[in-house]
C-alpha cells in the first residue's frame, strides 16, 4: 500500500509523541493502519508525505543511493539573483559537506493554501518563491542550502516525490495511489 498525505505545518512524522504538551502527529489523520512515513518532513515544513506499509519501497524512496527527485517550493527571503539560483544548481558546502546538484529555479507564487499561522511579512524586506529538485534527504537541506546562499527560508512545501505530486490535496487529506509502486 502506498498513500499520498498533504502534511500539514506543525505536524510530526510519526504516530506518536512524548513531549508535554503533545504536538499533532500522523495518528490525527485518520490514515490507513500499519503504515509509516517513507522519510521525513520537518515539523515545520508542509506538503507532500508518502506512507507505506512496504519496507523495501520505502528504502528505494529514501535511500539516496536510488536518486529519487524531491521537489519543494521554498518562499525564502530576499529575491534571488541569478548567481544565487546557480550556486543552488551546482551544489553548495553545509557543514555535513558539499550537496549534490540539484535543480534551482525562481517560481511565480503558487496557489496554494493559506499557513495557519502565516508566514510573517516586513515591508522592507522582499521574498520570493523558487523551485528546488534534490536527490539526496539530509536533515533541514534545502532551508540549509538557501541560507546558505543568503536566502532564508521562511515557507517550504514539497510537492513532488518521483513522478509523485501533491495534487489536489490539501492539508491533512490522503490518497492511496494503487499500482505507483514505482516513484
């Protein structure tokens, strides 16, 4: 079974939570039994999560010797400059070494919903929303990679897992997606 979960903001990626007080998890969904995350989505990140109850595509999904493409919408601070975009695209050295290439791209708003909190504005400062396509999984990468380049993330949705979208989907809603084993 492979299900498609529009992680909301402020949601862990598991069933359970032993902090006081307790923060929402998967177990608030009403999702199918047996199933876990195939990887993770930060407390504070939204959009796309897949779960299984399969082992081995869930090692094919997260294993970063497989490759598979994850793409996010980062609304970060500042308004990219074509340099920053191409630092994004080549790689850029975190503290845990150099990432992978990945694919950087500056995004018109997308029509998404509402964050619940929103993100906060400033008049003074500018953002922007880009498109980037990893193929690695490291803990907090692409708010690391942006601040990296001098562009704080302050929003990140990830839309896409493989061949995978988010879709229709809003936040907290699931899909099971019969015979897309394959992402």
């Amino acid at each position: 079974m492979l299900i498609a979960f529009n992680k909301p903001f402020n949601v862990l990626c598991q069933f359970t939570d032993q902090s006081r007080p307790p923060r929402a998890t998967l177990a608030d969904f009403r999702l199918p039994p047996r199933v876990y995350a195939a990887g993770r989505l930060d407390f504070d990140s939204e959009g796309l999560l897949l779960l299984t109850d399969d082992g081995a595509l869930a090692h094919r999904l997260t294993d970063p010797k497989h490759k598979v493409a994850k793409t996010y919408w980062a609304q970060v601070e500042g308004s990219p400059t074509e340099d920053q975009l191409g630092q994004l695209a080549r790689g850029v050295q975190l503290n845990d070494g150099p990432t992978r290439p990945a694919r950087a791209r500056l995004l018109d708003p997308p029509a998404i919903w509402a964050r619940n909190p929103p993100v906060r504005f400033r008049k003074t400062v500018p953002d922007a929303w880009i498109e980037l396509e990893i193929h690695e999984g490291r803990n907090r990468q692409v708010r690391r990679m942006t601040a990296a380049v001098g562009l704080p993330t302050l929003r990140l949705v990830r839309v896409r897992i493989g061949h995978i979208g988010l879709e229709t989907l809003s936040p907290g809603e699931w899909r099971a997606l019969d015979g897309l084993a394959q992402p």
